[in-house]
C-alpha cells in the first residue's frame, strides 16, 4: 500500500522488514508528538520549579513581588498588576500546613497542573484567610476532625500560587498587600493529633495526642526587580524535563494510558532515559514538530479550532471550550442556579496544549460565568484584518466606556516567543485601571479607553495609554477583567478590534 510515509510491503498480511523498520520509526515519532503535547503542562511546572532553583528559591521558599512582576521576570503571561505569592511546597515527608493571607486570589495545583483547590476570595475560606492540610498521596495516618480545609494532593509536589490586590489602597501601593502576606502567610509540617484533634479522640483510640505545632513564617525571596527564566524547553529538552517529572514523582500520579504514551519512547518510572542515536534523533524531530503545534495552538492559530469569544473577533479564550478541566465548558449561571453542559466524556486535548503552552496556574475561578468573582481573559494576536502584531507599526484599541470589572482591568502585552512580559524600555508593559505601576489609562470624552501599542510614543498620547513594543519583536495581549460583571458574560459589552494606524 501507497501511504504518506512511502510505500508499506506484506506479503500475505505479513510486513516486509524494510516496511516493519519504518513503520518502528514512525510509531516513535507519532508517540514523540503526542507524548511532547500531552506533557506541556507538566513539564511547564518542573521548568518554573528549576527556574526558582536557580536562583536560590528552594521547596517552601515564598517568591514575593512586594513591587509586582516585571519584564525582567520570565515567566508564562504573568501580570504587572498584582502581588504574586509563589512556592513549591514538598509533600514527601508529610502533610504540610498552610495558613493563607486574607483578601487574596489564589489556587493550588499538582505537579501535573491539575486544581486541588482554591484559597482566598474564591476559595472555601472566601477571602477571609484560612488553614489548609495539602495531604500526599501516600499518608494512611490520622487526618484532624476539624479546624482546618483538608485537601488531597496525587503528586508529592505541590504549586502554591497567590495574588493580592493593591486597588484598594491610596496611590495603589502594593506595599500593603505585600506587608499583610509576609505577616498572615505560614507553613508548617503537619503534627498529626495537634489542631483539628480532640482529646476525645484519642481517648476512644481514633487518632495520637499531639503537641499543638508552631506557625512558622515561610522565607520570603523578594522578586521585583529579579531576571529569572521559569521557561520550558521547546527541544529534546523537553523530553529530559518530562522524564525528570515522572521520576520525581509516584507512579499513580498518572493515568496508565497516559504513562504509556511517555513509556513508548522511552520515559518510565525507575528507569533510565537513554535513547540511542536513532531514537534520539526522531524524537529532535517530533519536539520539533510538536512544539509548532502547540505554538499554533497557544496563539489561537490552529484552523480548525475556533476559541473566539465574540463572532468575527480578534479576541479569544481557550478555557470556555472545555473549562478548567479540558472536558466541558464552564457551566451558565441562572436564576435556578447552575446550568452545566452536556458531558461529552473526552478531554479538549487541543484547548489543554493552548492554555499551558502560553499560561500558568489553573482554576475553576479563571473560567467561571460568576459575576463579582474571580477573573476573566481574553487574548488577542492579530490586528482586526487578521495580521500578526507586528512590532514596528502602531495600532490602537478602543474599550467601550464602563469596562465590565469590579476591581479593575488591564491590557499586559507579552513577547511571542517567551510569552512573558514584552521586554523594553517599558519594564511595566501594561495600561488600565489601576494607577501603579503605570498610571491609570485616562478615557475620552464618551467615557471609551483608548490604548496604542508602538514602537515609539505617539504625538498627543499620554503614557498612560501607550504600551511600547519593540520593532524587532512579535507580541500579543491579554486582556484582564478582575471581579469581572454580567456585561462581559451576556456579551453586551466588547473590547473593540485592533487597528493598525498608518
């Protein structure tokens, strides 16, 4: 038979070696593909984990931008609006403890990003602060009664990430919010018969009687003003952080179709990762392809998904295709209550790949259709006749008067190859709402928002309204709606399109 990798010989339903060799050859490189794709967010975490290591910030060290992130700061679409609080905490030894700040935004995730839950405003302790029990996979022993949110990690590492808001204060000092987490944040082991346990129990024999632990402040590693890399490779590199992953962590923590896919080219747990020179070089070819195919779909390029949240629009989101989850869309809010989609049971592989190759951190509160709660994005990457930005020309967006969020919304604009923060002269490249680190983008006589995006500041544009990129360089733009409202969610408000100004 005639296919697209040559001609395949049986004789008599048997393959011939030369087609049985080739086809060894193309099994492992359709496996080197989906194995590269399917671990984008896992390999994401252990870049972002080596990223923190590198520069001194080890398991339970808290990365805090006390001045907010910067474009010296490499990280996946990161903000420079909020007060980031960021660790990796070590479950190998035990269940940790940890006390959250209050009036804060945050999420925890496994190693695979995948949610365990949500602190702050849309978590259990609803903004108020709150003591969370992270349990490993493999601790059997006693569990406290009370007193605290337990919750149940399938991976020995866990990603604890934070934002506080600086809106609310004079001038929009960060200062604050960054004072408040140093002061409210702790993390400890977790002493088993200790808080959450009565006497009683341990008089009727159903747990130890333990000493009450200690709250202990993390340390705290300032991270504004800080040049670090959290990126993933994009090479064979990939493949050494993914077989790095499963090493690290327990067996179970994945499915077994899933560490079978990893297993077929080689990464298994126990073993070592050593491919020889042929499957070496098939696998620098299927990282090759692989990552073009996650960058297409990270930049919401791929022809036959359409992620666009308006008709005809520039503007997109990923996540309401199959939720946090990758598997359903986010459910509609109603009168009644909650109205979910119709379970289709499969997983939205390609929205997956999208949200990681270009996010971090993932929550049911970034995709949720509730109002006053949590946070909505939208990102765009061509202009409104479908061109790439290009960093040499000049365009302008218009946002229609009474911009649907609560407590404010932004543009942050990021570079197309790191995806992180857009590095120029600008080390804050964003405008909106809120008046530091930028000041507060100003409206136009019909109450509209007007942002430029160039090269050079244009003639009769405040700087407040100008987000700088650089000639030699592509980029998109994030649009953020914190405590977002109905408008958003019905469509009756929508950002404008960009054009390009000649």
């Amino acid at each position: 038979m005639d296919t697209g990798i040559g001609r395949l010989e049986f004789t008599d339903g048997y393959p011939t070696g030369e087609t049985a060799t080739k086809l060894r050859d193309h099994l492992d490189y359709l496996h080197g593909v989906e194995a590269f794709m399917n671990s984008v967010q896992g390999v994401s975490l252990v870049a972002l984990r080596d990223g923190f290591q590198n520069v001194g910030i080890n398991d339970g060290d808290v990365l805090l931008y006390s001045k907010l992130m910067d474009s010296r700061s490499l990280f996946l679409t990161g903000n420079a609006d909020t007060v980031y609080f960021w660790a990796f905490l070590d479950l190998s030894e035990g269940p940790v403890v940890v006390e959250t700040p209050s009036e804060t935004l945050g999420v925890i995730d496994d190693m695979w990003f995948r949610w365990i839950t949500d602190f702050g405003l849309p978590g259990p302790d609803r903004g108020e602060g709150g003591t969370y029990l992270l349990v490993p996979p493999a601790y059997d022993g006693p569990l406290p009664e009370g007193g605290c949110y337990v919750r149940h990690s399938r991976t020995n590492h866990v990603v604890f990430l934070g934002r506080a808001f600086i809106n609310e204060y004079p001038g929009n000092d960060p200062a604050p919010a960054a004072d408040r987490i140093r002061e409210q944040l702790k993390v400890s082991p977790y002493t088993p018969g200790g808080i959450g346990s009565s006497i009683g129990a341990f008089l009727t024999g159903n747990g130890p009687l333990g000493q009450l632990a200690e709250s202990k402040s993390p340390r705290f590693v300032e991270g504004s003003g800080l040049a670090m890399n959290t990126l993933p490779p994009t090479d064979f590199g990939h493949f050494e952080m993914l077989d790095a992953l499963v090493q690290l962590e327990p067996a179970a923590a994945l499915d077994p179709d899933t560490a079978g896919d990893f297993a077929a080219i080689g990464i298994v747990k126990g073993e070592a990762f050593a491919p020889d020179a042929r499957l070496r070089a098939i696998l620098d070819d299927a990282a090759a392809v692989a990552n073009a195919a996650a960058r297409t779909l990270g930049m919401g390029a791929h022809p036959s998904d359409d992620f666009r949240y308006y008709d005809d629009s520039a503007w997109w989101n990923m996540l309401f295709d199959g939720g946090f989850e990758f598997l359903n869309p986010p459910p509609r809010i109603t009168a009644d209550g909650i109205e979910p989609f119709p379970d289709k049971g499969a997983r939205t592989l390609h929205a997956r790949t999208s949200f990681f190759y270009t996010a971090t951190g993932v929550t049911p509160a970034m995709c949720m259709r509730l109002t006053n709660a949590g946070s909505q994005y939208l990102v765009a990457n061509v202009d409104q006749d479908g061109g790439a930005f290009d960093g040499s020309k000049t365009y302008r967006v218009r946002l229609p008067k009474d911009v649907p969020a609560a407590r404010f919304w932004s543009l942050n604009a990021y570079d197309n190859q790191t995806r992180s923060l857009l590095q120029t002269d600008q080390i804050s490249p964003r405008a909106g709402s809120q008046e530091y680190p930028s000041p507060a983008a100003q409206a136009e006589a019909d109450g509209s928002t007007v942002v430029y995006f160039a090269p050079t500041q244009p003639d009769g544009v405040p700087r407040s309204n100008w987000i700088q990129t650089d000639p030699e360089r592509g980029w998109f733009v994030l649009l953020r709606l914190y405590s977002p409202l109905q408008p958003f969610f019905d469509k009756t408000w929508r950002p404008g399109e960009f054009e390009l100004v000649q």
